[in-house]
C-alpha cells in the first residue's frame, strides 16, 4: 500500500470515528469522488445495508451531463440522492466526506444534497 492511500484510509477512518459519536439513529451519507466520476450512498449502519445511492456513472445522467467529474456533475448526483432517500423515507443524514476535503465536488454534492431535501 502506498504513503498516500495509507493516509487516506486514516483519515477516513477519523472522520468516520467522529461521525459515529455525533451521528445518534441518523443514517450516514457516504461520498466517493474518483478522476472521472462521483458515487454517493445512503447507509444504515446499524442494519448493514444501502437505502439509496446515485452515481455519476447511470445512464440517464450520463446523456444528460457533459462529464462526470465536475461540480455539476456532483450537484446532480446530490439532487438525484436526495430524491431517493425522501421517496424510502429518509429526511435526517450525517454527512461522511470520507477522506476527501470538504471543497469543490464533495462541497457540490452536499449542497445538491440539500436542496434536495436533506438535513445535515
């Protein structure tokens, strides 16, 4: 494993520690941002599983959006998210960056997010 993933993975893991101590029965946002696209999931860690998840990557925004991985890109992502949860149910998250600064197309995402009806 590389310097730079090592540090990754250790940051996450911090931000995923404070999470689960302010988090409560909220379910958590989680974000992955790579090159090319950005994926976004809703997870119920108590159960272990996924409520809703959007991605870059679906067909219907890959016609529509001139790339995957740009703010735009990111905002849809959240919008189309946040759609998903309130039809399953879901208006209260706690918002995991994983390992990614809170800038740019992780920002974009949580702000789709929220105009989408999410509360963080």
């Amino acid at each position: 494993m590389s310097r730079l993933s090592i540090k990754t993975a250790r940051r996450a893991g911090r931000v995923r520690r404070a999470l689960k101590a302010v988090a409560g029965d909220r379910l958590r946002l989680s974000v992955h941002r790579s090159s090319k696209h950005i994926y976004a999931q809703v997870i119920d860690d108590l159960k272990g599983e996924t409520i809703a998840a959007a991605s870059s990557l679906e067909k219907a925004l890959r016609e529509s959006l001139k790339t995957g991985a740009d703010k735009e890109a990111a905002k849809t992502v959240g919008k189309l998210l946040a759609e998903r949860a309130a039809a399953k149910g879901v208006k209260d998250v706690v918002f995991d960056r994983g390992g990614y600064i809170y800038h740019g197309r992780v920002k974009a995402l949580a702000d789709g997010a929220r105009e989408g009806g999410l509360n963080f």
